[in-house]
C-alpha cells in the first residue's frame, strides 16, 4: 500500500515538470516558425522600406496579424513606423472595420458636401442594432490642436478627406479598439507626435572629446640660392722694361701738350 502511494506521489511530482517543458517546446518551435516567416517576408520586394531587410520589424508585423486575424503581407503594406510609432494607414482601419461584420459600413456625415467644414462617422450594432455616432472633428478643431499649421499639412488641401480620416479613427477607438489595438492611423502621429530629442543631460565631469586634428598641408622645401663659381683669370704680368718704356712715352706727349 505505501510503495503504491509512493509510486503516485513520484507520479505527481513530474507531471508539472513535464508540462513545463512541452510548453518551453511548443513555444520554441512557434518563434522558430515567426523567424523563418519573418525572414521570408523582409527579402520579399512586395514590403515597404519598414520591413525590407528587417527581419525584428517583419516579426512584429506576423505578430499584429496573428492578433487581428488578418493576411501578413496586409499589414506589412498597411503598417508605418513614424518617429519610432507603429501606425495604420486610415484606409486599412476603415477596411477592417467595414469586414469585421460587427457593425454596418462606416458612413461619414459632413455639414456640406461642396466645402465640408466638420464630419463623424457612423455605424450601427449588427448584435444589438445601436446606432454608434462618433465624436464630430471639425476644421476648428484641427487649427486649434495644430494639425493644420504644419509645414505640409494636407488639411489645408484636402480638408474633406482629412476630415473622414480623423472621425474614422476616433469612431474606431470609442468602438473597435480591439481591431486597432490601440495605435493611432499614421495622419494622427504625423500631427501628434514630434520627432524624438535627445534629452540626456550631460554630465560635466566628463570632459570633452579633443577635436581631431587637421593636418597641415606639406611645405613644400625651401631652394637654396644656387651657388655660381666665378672663374679666377690670371692676371698678366707687364715686364718692368715695358713699364718703364710706356711711362716715358707718356711725359714726352705730356710736354708736347704744354710747351708746343
């Protein structure tokens, strides 16, 4: 009896163990598979720059799809990273929305077609036939906010689509934020966000890195003044005979001169 209690209590006492390392397994052999997924997707020519040749990125990217049901190469074409955010595109968001088939196709409400000025968007409940009125973005608003007074900034373009977009986008976090998981479309952290700023404080009893130093161009070397050897000429020697001959031709022609 106590050798069979024993027997069931090692039993016991394994199964744990053994659990835990068919799950370690299982969860191996899944990151195996996103990797060799992944680096599929990043050599393909069909992925934006985001993805192409990054193996981590495309891995995120099968994740977000594994999430929301949807086709990898979907996301990747419909998934942006500005200033470090993941984003969706406001078309994808409002695809997704219309073929989730819980609620009826997003319709968007404008003040006036010609020169539409404010928009929200609309649906209804399949499930419980409610109608679901998102908030109203009007042009106001984005002056306000300052989406609209920066360099580029396509609401002053195209104000009616930009209007759409934006009321997509807040009807989709008051009712479908498990579809968006929560990032916002890529016109909204465009206006939102700012780009990332080092904000580091630097540390003062570290002292600064030397500049390097620039070389001085070559001098080139000085010419030493070119010596000219003079050449000697040896002086002629006059015989004392002829000297003394030439001396007395010289009076003889001076008193020629002075006594005529």
């Amino acid at each position: 009896m106590e050798t069979e209690t024993t027997k069931n209590e090692a039993i016991v006492a394994h199964e744990p163990q053994n659990y835990v390392m068919i799950k370690v397994q299982a969860e191996t052999q899944a990151f195996e598979l996103i990797q060799r997924q992944a680096m599929m997707l990043s050599k393909s020519t069909l992925v934006p720059k985001d993805f192409a040749g990054n193996v981590a990125n495309c891995a995120i990217a099968l994740n977000v799809a594994k999430r929301t049901r949807l086709d990898p190469l979907m996301v990747c074409q419909n998934l942006a990273i500005i200033h470090g955010r993941p984003s969706w595109s406001a078309t994808a968001l409002i695809g997704m929305i219309n073929a989730s088939g819980k609620f009826s196709p997003l319709r968007f409400v404008l003040d006036d077609d010609d020169n539409p000025t404010s928009c929200y968007a609309v649906a209804r409940d399949r499930e419980s036939g409610e109608e679901l009125k998102g908030e109203k973005i009007t042009l106001d608003m984005a002056k306000r906010e300052g989406w609209s007074t920066k360099n580029g900034s396509k609401w002053l373009t195209m104000p009616g689509q930009m209007l759409r977009y934006r009321a997509a986008s807040f009807w989709s976090r008051a009712y479908a934020s498990d579809m968006s998981l929560g990032m916002y479309t890529q016109d909204e952290v465009r206006d939102f966000a700012e780009p990332p700023r080092n904000v580091t404080p630097k540390n003062p009893f570290v002292l600064p890195e030397p500049e390097p130093e620039t070389e001085e161009p070559a001098q080139e070397p000085t010419k030493e003044p070119e010596t000219i050897e003079a050449e000697i000429v040896p002086e002629k020697k006059v015989s004392s005979k002829k000297a003394g001959f030439a001396l007395d031709e010289m009076i003889k022609e001076l008193e020629k001169e002075v006594n005529p």
